[in-house]
C-alpha cells in the first residue's frame, strides 16, 4: 500500500488541496472593487514553513505515540511507526489485522474499528492494558481511501498512559483499603451479637452505603432490661466518615448506660440530648428509644427526629407509629414526650433508617407507604423479614446510604411452648393479711407451674419480701405479678410510691433494712424502675434449671 495515496486522503486533506487548487486559478480581480483576503503569515517576516506543506510520513514515524494505519473491512496493515514497531514489534504490511496486529484483537479493538468504518466516527477507548504490561489509550479515527469516498480506513493512534493508569490504580487500592477499614470500624461498633430476650425474637442487618470510604453512622442495639423488659434502639449520625462512626460509638455507649437506670423512653433521649450536645455541637442525630413489656403487650417509645415504627398485627394489619416525638438529638431545649404501640403475641415490628426508605426521586413518605405495604406480606423469622423488606426496598451493593433494620417480633406461645410463658396476678389491699395472702399466692402459682422444691421455696421467700418492703415503704395500689419464661422466674411488686429502694448493710441492732439484701442475695438478679403513670416496680429474677423447662 501506497502510504502517500493514503496521507493524501487524510481527512481535511482533500479541501486544503482543493483551496490551493482555486487560489491559484482564480484571476487576479484586485482593482476591480474587491477587498483583499486577510493573509496568516506576516509580510514583513521571512516566509516559514505552511502545516500544510509537513510531510506527514514524516511526523507521524517520530511522534512518541503508536500510529497505525489500517484500511478495508478486514483492516489490513498499511502503515505503522517505528514507536509503534518499538512497543510490539514489525509488523507484515497488507496482512489483515487479526493475524498481524493480534495485540489489538487481544485488547478487544477489532470491534471497536468496525464500528468506526461503520459511523465514520472517531472513537476513543481508555487505558487498555496490553500483554506487555503497557496501558494505552486509543483513538480510531476514520480516514477515506480514494478520492471518491468509496471504501475506508482508520488511523490507530495510542498513547502510553501507564503512569497514569498504575497511579490510578494504586489510587483505587488505597480507597478500597480505606474502605475496608471504615466499614470494620464502623461494625465493630455494632453489637456484635445481639441480646435474646425471652420473649421476643430479633434481627438486624447493617448495609454500607456506596463505595467510597466515608461510610455513616447508622447504628442499633438490643439491650435487656430485666423483669422481662427490653430496650430496642436505632439511631442515625448525620454526615459521613470516621468521625460520624466515632459519635454514633459513643451515643451507643451512652444508651446502654442510660437503658440501665431503667427510665422511661423520653428521659434517656432527654440525656442523649444533652450528650449529644457536648460530643460535638455540631453533629445531629436522630434515634428512637423502646422499650417492650410482654406484661403490658405494647411498646413505649420516644423518638428524636427519627422515622415512625411499623408494626404488623398476626392478621396483617399494619400500624405506624406517631410522627417524631421530639427534634434530632444535639439540637438542646425540647421536651421529649413517649408514644406507645400496640405489639401483642403474633405482631412484629420494624426499626429502620432512612437509607432504607429515602430516594432522590421519591417522596419520603412514599418509601415510607411502600415499606409498610411490603411489611404487610412479609412472613417468616426475624431474619428472612428483614432479607424481604431490604430486596423490595430496592437495596444493592451500589446503594448510595447506609441501611439499618431491625426487625422484632412478639412469637404468639401455643401448646408445650405455651406452658413455658405464663403469667400471674394479685392486687394486694394492704394490711397485716396482704403479706400472708402474697406468700400463699406465690406457692399455689408456684406449685402450679411445677416448680422444683428448691425453687419454689426462693420463689415464695422473695416473693413476701418483696410484698412487705412495698407495704413499709410504698402506698396504694399494690400487685403482686408472677411470671415464667422458658429461661425464668420473674416476680414483681408494683406500688403507687415512687421512692427506689437501695440496698444497704443493716445493723444487727436494726428491725428492718433486711429485705432487699435478702432478695438481692438469693436471687439471680434484682431492679428497681419508675413506673410510667407514678410509683415504681420492684423485681428479682431465678434462672430455671433446665429440669424446669
């Protein structure tokens, strides 16, 4: 092949040579009115070198980057530079350009001048790395073969990119590596596992968001409260990065040391505020605190700032929660206030962040609609509710926004497991009969639910201690309730005065002070709490041993 027929047939070529063409035929018409054609070179310098007249040959076998030059439809070599020849060697001109260019078929070009020839358009393709460990960068640009526009040709022209390429990469194994540390930082400040209460069963997923290092601050916790209570928590640290994951560490902490002064929902987000505040004035959060009472069969909640809890009934029916019961947390000045849901044997209920739910060409309460609907249908364990509510929430590997869900349900107890979780009452009037009444309350129950000796002994022992310090020191209503769990013996007396009891050393000289330690001695654990409507509850627990399963 002819390489000076084909540079002739470069593109722009052929109207230069046509202009030149007309320039010089055209007759001389100045004088006759017209205006002289502005002219590129200067008049007073010496004449220099037109681009025009550059042999193109010539440039292109010294440029640094790879030419070649390939024509018809099966590409046969026609031309390549020594840069070119450097890199991969000579190549045979006029063999076709899979048999000699295979580099290029191995970089997956042929296609790529195909479409070329087709559209008669350039096309460039980015840090393709070949087998010699180069990356280049290539643009097919279309070329004419004869001066009727009939069959064609594409220039090949590469450029070596490696520096860039291995700079990139080395860029994208540090964010990668970045990464990987956020995202362990950011679980090992979840609850590696989560808590099991008697009565309920839980899951939670936790999904990063997006690909870069700079991961959220979603996070959850499950925490038992005794007296078969139990707190469930989520929370959202607004921003991204190392130090959302470090504010979202510490309210974790703060919550499960606020869960065990065991106060209402609305204090521990009031102190999380406060917290909040002093962690980093600038930083909100939003969170819902709950706590679940099998005895009460609801869940009480506060919320700062955060999404409403959904629930779904044993029939399907769903419920949403009250909108935020107070601002974000960091924000100072507002009274937090409780709500309370229904959550029965058979509901289970879901906890979640935004990421779940918000979309940027959504409405947030219309991911907040399509989430309760997929509740609505979604069966199954815990676990296998939360997998479901995450695939038809639309939630992948490129998701741009932590998603954290946690999903708790009250399992409805029938036949064998049944008889395992029962429960037991008594309203206590008050005088010198109340504690005797308690004592062969505690023992027909006790005996009922076939309690080993042993065991029904304590039971009955913490049971009239527990009734008598409420009598000395608390004041009407009083009740007395027991209950089993397939783990426990809990028993609990509530009245209407609100002073927690302590325990303290008594004296050998001293008549009373001895009931608590009694309890606290005999017993596996013990707690005191403030009730919602005034007074307090007092509570111990037995672990069962496993013959009384």
């Amino acid at each position: 092949m002819n390489f000076t027929r084909w540079s002739a047939r470069l593109p722009g070529t052929q109207r230069r040579a046509a202009a030149r063409t007309e320039h010089t035929d055209a007759p001389d018409r100045r004088g006759e009115g017209s205006v002289p054609a502005a002219r590129a070179e200067r008049r007073d310098g010496p004449p220099g070198l037109a681009v025009d007249e550059l042999p193109v040959r010539g440039v292109l076998d010294r440029v640094p980057a790879l030419v070649a030059l390939v024509h018809g439809s099966d590409h046969r070599v026609a031309y390549v530079n020594d840069t070119y020849a450097t890199a991969f060697g000579a190549r045979p001109l006029g063999a076709p350009a899979r048999e000699a260019l295979p580099e290029l078929d191995e970089l997956g070009l042929l296609p790529l001048l195909d479409q070329v020839l087709r559209s008669a358009r350039p096309r460039t393709v980015k840090s393709r790395k070949a087998a010699t460990g180069r990356s280049y960068t290539f643009t097919c640009t279309p070329v004419d073969e004869s001066p009727d526009g009939h069959g064609g040709g594409v220039l090949i022209f590469a450029t070596d990119v490696t520096d860039h390429a291995e700079a990139a990469e080395r860029l994208r194994t540090s964010e990668r590596r970045q990464r990987e540390t956020a995202v362990t930082l950011q679980r090992s400040l979840l609850p590696q596992e989560l808590e099991e209460p008697d009565d309920l069963r839980i899951a939670a997923t936790y999904l990063p968001g997006g690909t870069e290092a700079a991961v959220g601050g979603d996070w959850y916790d499950v925490i038992t409260l005794g007296g078969g209570r139990t707190a469930l928590v989520i929370g959202d640290v607004m921003g991204r990065g190392v130090r959302a994951a470090a504010v979202m560490g510490q309210l974790r902490t703060a919550v499960r040391a606020y869960a065990r002064l065991d106060l209402p929902p609305h204090e521990v987000l009031q102190l999380l505020d406060g917290l909040a505040t002093e962690i980093d004035a600038n930083q909100i959060a939003t969170c819902v605190y709950a706590v679940h009472d099998p005895n009460e069969g609801r869940l009480v909640y506060a919320s700062a700032g955060h999404l409403p809890i959904l629930v779904r009934d044993e029939d399907g029916t769903t419920h949403r929660g009250d909108e935020p019961t107070g601002p974000p947390l960091g924000t100072g000045g507002w009274m937090h206030a409780s709500g309370s849901l229904p959550l029965g044997p058979g509901s289970t209920a879901v906890l979640y962040t935004d990421g779940l739910v918000e979309r940027r060409d959504e409405d947030l309460d219309e991911g907040i609609a399509s989430l309760e609907r997929a509740l609505a249908g979604a069966t199954g364990t815990p676990q296998v509710v939360c997998d479901r509510l995450v695939r038809a929430a639309g939630v992948t590997a490129e998701h741009d926004d932590d998603v954290a869900v946690l999903v708790l349900q009250h399992p409805s107890r029938t036949g064998h497991d049944g008889e395992l979780f029962r429960n037991a009452a008594l309203e206590l009037l008050g005088g010198v009969e109340a504690t005797p009444r308690a004592r062969a309350f505690a023992s027909g129950v006790l005996t009922s639910w076939r309690f080993p000796t042993e065991l029904h002994d304590l039971g009955v022992l913490a049971a009239s201690e527990l009734v008598a310090n409420s009598l000395q020191h608390g004041t009407p209503p009083m009740r007395l309730r027991l209950r089993r769990t397939d783990r426990r013996l809990i028993i609990e007396v509530t009245d209407g005065d609100d002073h927690l009891p302590l325990r303290r050393r008594a004296e050998p000289a001293d008549e009373a002070g001895r009931g608590i330690a009694i309890v606290a001695t005999i017993a596996s654990t013990w707690g005191s709490r403030r009730t919602p409507g005034g007074g307090k509850a007092v509570w111990c627990e037995f672990t069962l041993p496993r013959t009384a399963h």
